[in-house]
C-alpha cells in the first residue's frame, strides 16, 4: 500500500529549483568538451619501420637441376660438358654456399656419370646434393 505524506499546511512546501541546476551542468559539460584535448592514437605508437637496404646483389638461381643421360649432362634444361659443368658448379659455389643442387639419373646412364657429378659437387664444395631417379 502506498503511503501518503502529510504535508503540514502551514509549512509551505520547499522544492529544489531545477532549472538553475541543469543550466549549471549543462554549462560544466560545454566547457569540459570545449576544453579537452583529443589525444591522437596515431602518433603515439611505435613503429618500426624497415631500413633502405643498399645494393644488395642478384639472389642466386634457388635450385640447380643436373639430369645425367646415358651420352651427356644438363644443367637446368640446357645440354653441358663435363668441363662446362665443373665451371659452373664452382661459379655458382662461389655465390652461394647454400646452394640446393638435384641430380637426376637416367634408367640407362652410367653409375659412373653419378660419381662424376657429385665428385664435381664435393670439389665445388656444395654440400646440398639430392639424387633422385627419373
């Protein structure tokens, strides 16, 4: 049940004047936003940015194919000597130690051929050599 209040009659009712209060806030909130200072994200992060790197030199070939045949060699799909390999293979060490080298044989090549190849990967100092059998 609700209660009722009485209110003297002789005491006059005393009330809160609003209209003053709001004027009031509203005045502290214009001036909160007026005078705030937005704080911008962007630059107070760190970003590390990478360094212009000087002129750096080719990259080199990332993978070097040799197929051994019964009567010849390529290397990387073009028909070479045993000279021109060795050449090439000591080139190609003398830019990247690293470098993968595949050797692929041939049913009928030689076992020979083979030991020839990767005595020519051993003495270029290529120690990433792969056989595989075609």
């Amino acid at each position: 049940m609700l209660r009722l209040i009485r209110r003297n009659k002789g005491q006059p009712v005393q009330e809160i004047n609003m209209t003053a209060m709001c004027d009031v806030v509203f005045q502290l909130l214009i001036y909160l936003i007026l005078t705030a200072k937005p704080m911008l994200v962007a630059t107070e992060l760190e970003i590390s940015r990478p360094q212009a790197q000087p002129d750096t030199p080719p990259s080199p070939i990332p993978m070097v194919e040799i197929m051994i045949f019964k009567d010849d060699y390529t290397l990387c799909g073009k028909r070479v000597t045993t000279n021109g390999l060795e050449k090439t293979l000591h080139h190609l060490a003398g830019m990247d130690k690293s470098q993968t080298v595949i050797v692929k044989c041939a049913p009928d090549s030689a076992h020979e051929k083979l030991i020839d190849v990767l005595d020519l990967c051993s003495s270029a100092k290529l120690p990433n050599v792969s056989v595989l059998s075609m």
